[in-house]
C-alpha cells in the first residue's frame, strides 16, 4: 500500500469520525486547507514533524495515522 494513501484515508477517517471539517482542522493545525485536501487524496508526502503536528490537532497518536487498515 501507498504509505500516502493510507495516511490520507486515515487523516480523513478521523477527521470525519470528530465532525470536523478540513477548515476547522487548518485553524488547530496551522496546515491550509488546499494541504489538507491533498494530503487526504494521497497528494502529498507529509514528513514525521507534519504527522505528529496532525496528530495533535485531532487529538490522536501519530500512530493512528500510519496504522494499515483493513482494506489494504
């Protein structure tokens, strides 16, 4: 699997699961929608300092985004 793609899935899965829209995670984070958007799609490669800062915004470990799911 595409460690980029299942970074998004989950980011979005948690986003989603929270009720929070990409605009409310930008204003925890500091990270632009546009970014947000495509780090969701599988567009971009965040590095470990933006998974931890992610992580933090959704109040989850940075675990929690690199874990495989079920689907992969």
């Amino acid at each position: 699997m595409d460690m980029r793609k299942l970074v998004g899935r989950n980011f979005a899965r948690l986003r989603r699961d929270q009720g929070l829209t990409q605009e409310q995670v930008e204003e925890r984070s500091g990270f632009s929608q546009q970014y947000l958007s495509g780090l969701e799609r599988g567009r971009r490669n965040p590095t470990i300092i933006t998974l931890y800062e992610l992580a933090r915004a959704l109040g989850v470990s940075h675990v929690e985004l690199v874990r495989p799911d079920a689907d992969a």
